[in-house]
C-alpha cells in the first residue's frame, strides 16, 4: 500500500515538472527568439552600415582621382626631363612677386621646386597655378628657422623689398636677411647646393663719391670730365658703396651687404658655391597694390585719377628692368661658372618727376602730379653698369621700359577692378605690409606728422 502510494507520488511530482517545462517553454522561447533575431538585425546593419562606408570611400577615392585628373589638365606645360636632368631647386620668398615669375619659369623647365615662404609679402595666389603639381611644393616656412631638404640649388630671395615694407618691421628685415642667409647657406654646406642670393642695387647707397677721394689728385683731374657730377654713376659692381648704417633703410641695405659678407665667408671658409645678384629696380605683374614702391604707386594713382605723389622735387632718379629680364638673368646667374656680384637692371634711367609724367601719359590719366616731402637717404642717383653681365652672361635685358609698363598697367586694371576690402582701409596711406594693413611710418611723411 505504502509502496503504491510513494509510486503515485512520484508519478505526480513527473507530471507536474512536465507541465512545468511545458509552461515554461511555452512561454520563455519566443523572448529568446527575438533577442536573436535583433541581435541578427543588428550585425545586417553593421555589415549594410560598413557596405556603405566602402561604397562611400570609393566614391571619395573616385572623385579625389578625377579632381587630380582635371588639375593636371589645367597645369602649365612643362618640359620632360630625365631624373639625371631634373634639378631639385629650393626657391625662398617663392611666392613673391619675383619668386613666383621664377617658379614659373623653373617649374616650364622641368625642374622640382620647393617654395619656402612665410607669406609676409608672399601671396599663395601668386603660385597657385602650380599646387597639385608633382614636382611642385609650396612650404609655410620663415627662413629664420633653419629648413631641412635635399636640393641642388637655391635661390635665396626670402625679404621684403619695397621700402615701407622692410622698415615696417625693421628687426626682422635684419634677422631675415643675416640668421635667413645663414641658414640657407648652411643648407647649401649641408647638401653641397648651389646659392644664388638675391643682393640688391641698395648696397650702394646714396652713390656720391667720398669726401676722401674728392679731395684726391685723380678726382680733380677727372671732375671736369665728369661734369662735376660727385656720382659713381652708374654703379659697378666695383663701387663699395655709401651707406648709412644707422638710417631707416639700413636694416636692409646693411642687411644684404652682410648677407653678400656671409657668402663670400661660407665660399671661402667652407667650399659652398655661391652666386650673387645685385638686383636694381624691377617691376611687372604680381606686384601686390599695396607694395608701396613707386612703379605701382604712380600706375594705381594714376588708373584711379587720384594725385600721384612725388617725393621730394622728383630730381633722383631710378632705372627700371621688367621682371622677365630679371627672371632670366637669374637664372644665367646660377648656371654661370661666375661667383662674383653681377648687376641685374635696365640702365633706362628716369627722373622721378618726368617717370610721373610718363605714366600719366601712357595711361591717359587726369591725375596731377603733387610733392610729398623727400625721404631720409633716399638714394639720388641709380643706373646699374652691366657692362660685366652683358660679358659674363651674356645677358641684357630684352623688354623695354613702355613695353613693360604697358603690360604692368593692365595687370593693375586688372586688379582694380576686382571686387576689394580696399574701403576697410580707405585711411591708409596706399602702403600695406602686411598686406591691407594700414601703416603709420616716418618714411612715408605725411601732412598728419607735426
Ligand atoms: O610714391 C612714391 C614712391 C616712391 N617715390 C620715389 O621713387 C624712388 C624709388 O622708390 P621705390 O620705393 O620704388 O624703391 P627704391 O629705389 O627706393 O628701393 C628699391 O631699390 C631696389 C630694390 O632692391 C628694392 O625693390 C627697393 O629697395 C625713390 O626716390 C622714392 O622716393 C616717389 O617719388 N613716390
């Protein structure tokens, strides 16, 4: 009896656990199912999320390759030349308005350049033509630092030029051109460079022969020859200059006479190749409308018909050269077997005043011509002898001065007509550098100075 009791126990307790698991699976199966099936849901989105982002980098790669496509066809030509032909050539101050002319005609050539530029006076837009290029790289860089490269060849041009812009900040000018040229030269010991620096006609100051030798038996002897002029005019590349080391303009002109200094040193001490010009006053397209120099302050005054302001009473004179010639002597430079200076000009010598009266002319314009107080150590006579580049080169300029300003002028409608935040700075007095900055210098002497 006990045993048929125990026996039906059990035999309830089974089906009881039975009906336990049967409730069980019945009810607890199906949350199971739909976890899987979102947890299923979940990897089809990943994998269709991950589908998309190859699709879409694809796409980007698809464009980027048809970007580049369309790029190399918009490129300037340029001559094929072999690895053993192609000069890996470093261009300081590349995107200036000399520089990039340049690069223009380097990069034509066949040659890999390298800009190094810090954009003080340098444009991006002045070379931007050439970015994208295969053998072209334009570098955010200030030559006071030290730069690292493997290159052939250097043109140092790295400074600013115009005067306004040079004494803006006249420490720098200083550091730009001494610790500037020392690194480049360094470079240049480093890889075995060539260096070509960009020197200038201001090294010979005010070109007025010294008291010293007009005392001089020889100079008394040939006064009357020259006319009583107390000119070294035009200037060799023998004259030592007259500079003076404590004016205005001395930050650059002493600045690229010990740059020359530091040259012929590292030449010497050190065996590096150096080449150096001694650039006279040059202008063209590219110039920048705020570059304060008085090739394009009398062509914008004149385009615009606003008074084209003379310094002092415009008796001092200047030669100019157009960039392209320039450009050209450059490069005869630096492929000559010739280390000394050599003068690069046009000896197409102007008055200030009758260089104002010219551009009125061939311009058309209404302006008059008004007198603004002559600046300190302003140079009175400049005509570059290249009488040593027509031998050595064989070099001359090749465009004339009206041929030359014919084509700087439409540069500068050009640029004049282009929409501008001119108005910003419409109490400036027509300098900038920084560009569009306005600058207060002594040098530019306006009525506002007590
Ligand atoms: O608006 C102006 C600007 C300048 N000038 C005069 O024009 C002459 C030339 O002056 P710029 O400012 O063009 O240039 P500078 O000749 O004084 O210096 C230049 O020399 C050669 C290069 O190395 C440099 O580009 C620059 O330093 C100066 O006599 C100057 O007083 C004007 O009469 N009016």
């Amino acid at each position: 009896m006990a045993m048929y009791q125990s026996t039906n126990r059990l035999a309830g307790l089974a089906i009881a656990t039975l009906l336990l698991v049967v409730v069980y699976s019945a009810y607890s199966n199906p949350i199971d199912r739909d976890t899987a099936e979102q947890k299923d849901s979940v990897v089809d989105r990943e994998r269709q999320v991950e589908q998309r982002q190859r699709e879409l980098s694809d796409l980007r790669r698809e464009l980027s390759l048809l970007k580049n496509a369309s790029n190399t066809r918009a490129y300037p030509e340029v001559k094929i030349r072999n690895e053993f032909d192609r000069k890996r050539i470093l261009i300081t101050g590349g995107a200036g308005f000399v520089g990039s002319h340049l690069v223009d005609v380097l990069m034509r050539d066949g040659h890999e350049v390298t800009v190094v530029d810090n954009f003080f006076t340098g444009r991006r837009k002045n070379v931007e033509h050439w970015i994208g290029h295969p053998h072209f790289e334009l570098v955010m860089h200030d030559v006071v630092e030290p730069y690292m490269m493997e290159c052939d060849e250097i043109y140092h041009l790295a400074s600013p030029a115009s005067p306004p812009h040079y004494m803006y900040n006249p420490v720098k000018t200083i550091k730009t051109n001494t610790v500037g040229t020392m690194n480049m030269l360094g470079l240049a010991k480093r890889t075995g460079a060539r260096v070509l620096l960009a020197s200038t006609s201001e090294v010979y100051g005010n070109p007025t022969v010294c008291l010293k030798a007009m005392q001089s038996i020889a100079f008394a002897i040939t006064v009357p020859l020259r006319r009583r002029c107390p000119y070294v005019h035009p200037q060799p590349e023998t004259y030592f200059g007259n500079v003076n080391p404590d004016g205005p303009r001395a930050c650059y002109d002493e600045g690229k006479r010990i740059a020359e200094t530091m040259c012929y040193a590292y030449s010497k001490q050190s065996g590096v190749e150096v080449r150096v010009a001694r650039i006279f006053n040059t202008f063209g397209p590219r110039m920048h409308i705020g570059d304060g120099r008085v090739v394009s302050n009398f062509i914008i005054q004149a385009l615009q018909d606003q008074a084209i302001t003379v310094y002092g009473e415009g008796l001092q004179t200047r030669s100019f050269q157009y960039v392209s010639d320039l450009v050209a002597g450059l490069i005869a430079l630096m492929n000559s077997d010739f280390d000394e200076p050599v003068n690069l000009g046009n000896p197409d010598e102007y008055t200030m005043i009758d260089f104002a009266k010219h551009i009125k002319e061939i311009t058309g314009s209404s302006s008059e011509i008004i007198h603004k107080p002559a600046t300190q150590d302003d140079p009175q006579k400049r005509k570059p002898d290249i009488s040593r580049a027509r031998q050595v080169l064989k070099w001359e300029p090749k465009v004339s001065v009206l041929d030359g300003l014919k084509r700087t002028i439409e540069y500068f409608r050009h640029e004049l007509s282009a929409p501008t935040t001119r108005d910003e700075n419409k109490h400036s007095h027509g300098v900038g550098g920084p560009y569009g900055n306005t600058i207060e210098l002594p040098y530019i002497n306006d009525e506002k100075k007590p």
